[in-house]
C-alpha cells in the first residue's frame, strides 16, 4: 500500500499508516498512542558500505542475545 509502512521490531512486523506532506513525514497506528510528525531538515545520508543491512525477520529471525 502506498499509505503504509511495515517495521520489523524484536521479531514481530508493526504496521504504520503514514502521511508525507512537504517536508513532514507523519506515522500513526501501530504501537504509537498519538500521531508523531518528523521533518526534514537536509539531504539523505546514505548508509556506509561497512554497516550490514539486518536480516529480513520473517527469513531469518533473531535469536535474542546472540549476533548473527
């Protein structure tokens, strides 16, 4: 869906609605008791070569305490 977005958090997928308007991002739903609004305040940083992307949860799940 174009209005939503899954996080994986400790294992279990969380589903946000969100709404982006200009430089405002707001999540709601999920585990949130209110809506939280984030803006943007510069370019994206992308992500350095040297940090792994974490495993896809429903493929590999974490075992907690151990590294993967």
């Amino acid at each position: 869906m174009g209005d939503s977005l899954a996080l994986a958090l400790g294992g279990e997928w969380v589903n946000y609605r969100l709404k982006l308007k200009g430089k405002n991002l707001t999540l709601s739903g999920g585990d949130l008791n209110e809506p939280v609004t984030f803006q943007r305040v510069g370019p994206a940083t992308p992500r350095p070569d040297s940090v792994p992307v974490p495993p896809d949860p429903d493929i590999s799940p974490l075992t907690p305490g151990k590294p993967t």
